[in-house]
C-alpha cells in the first residue's frame, strides 16, 4: 500500500507541476498539495483492512497497527525522498515562488511584522529545502500515518472466535 501511495503522490505531484500548481498558481496548489496526504491516510486504512480480509476477516489490534505503522513509516521515508528530490531537481524555484506567494498573501491581509517573520520561519521548516526540512516532513508524514493506522487497528480489529460450540443435545 505504501508503495501504492507514493506512486500517486509522484504523479500527483508532477501533474501539480505541470498545471502550474507549485510554480506560478500556488493559489491552487496550496489546497492541490493537501490531496496525496489524504490519500496516504486512506492506503494506510486499507492496509490494515487488507491485512484482516487475508487473514480471514480476524486481525488483532497489535497487528494491524503494526501493518499500518510499518506502510507508514515507509511511505514517509519515500514521500520525503520524493520531495527532496522534487524541490531540489526537479523545481528548485519551489521554496522562492512559495515565499513569494505567501509573503504576497500576507501583504494583502496587511500582516504585522510578527506574523510575517511566524510565516517566514513556518516556510523554511515546512519547505525550506534544508535537511530538517525534509527530516521534519518525514517525521510528521509518519506520525500523522502512525495515528491513522492506530485508529485503523481499533476500528477493524476483530477477535477470532475461539469458543466451543455447545456438544450437549
């Protein structure tokens, strides 16, 4: 499933770049980049569902988050390595249209000076194209996955019935 996601996320992200959604029409693409983490919430859903269909309906709650965990953390590693890769070979001009973008936002909404230097600090953690960054990204894809596939693990775990039917006639 990880693997799943993170095709779609590559896709997705390239079909972003060639509307023009991370370039030069952030407007769109502020809301557009939201779609492949809500995507890679739902493969980690059907990896646990998946994991209780094989297993014949019956997944206990520490397998199913083990199973959502694992296709988590790989997904965050791979999503990470994509967007390293994205921002820094692909459209290295990412973080600079973005600021540009945000910092034109807040000039608009006349944003004081605390608020532009809070934005300006949000964009180099969340896209600054520095290693924390990405470490960072890898970090919250994962934690966010991992609360998924916890919620995942409660809701489809399902005992296997061990009690013996009745003998007597």
């Amino acid at each position: 499933m990880a693997i799943m996601a993170i095709t779609f996320t590559l896709v997705w992200t390239l079909f972003e770049h060639f509307m023009g959604y991370n370039t030069n029409r952030h407007d769109i693409g502020q809301y557009s980049r939201l779609v492949p983490a809500f995507v890679f919430y739902f493969f980690v859903f059907r990896a646990v569902w998946l994991q209780r269909k094989q297993d014949g309906g019956v997944i206990n709650f520490a397998k199913g988050l083990k199973i959502g965990a694992a296709t988590a953390v790989l997904y965050g590693l791979l999503a990470a390595l994509w967007f390293a890769a994205y921002a820094e070979i692909i459209n290295p001009k990412y973080a600079s249209t973005l600021k540009t973008f945000e910092l034109q936002k807040l000039e608009n909404a006349h944003a004081g000076p605390e608020q532009v230097a809070s934005k300006l600090k949000e964009l180099e953690l969340s896209s600054g194209g520095s290693f924390l960054s990405y470490f960072l990204l890898f970090v919250f894809m994962t934690f966010f996955g991992c609360a998924v596939a916890l919620a995942s693990a409660f809701l489809l775990r399902k005992k296997q019935n061990t009690s013996i039917p009745n003998s007597n006639p």
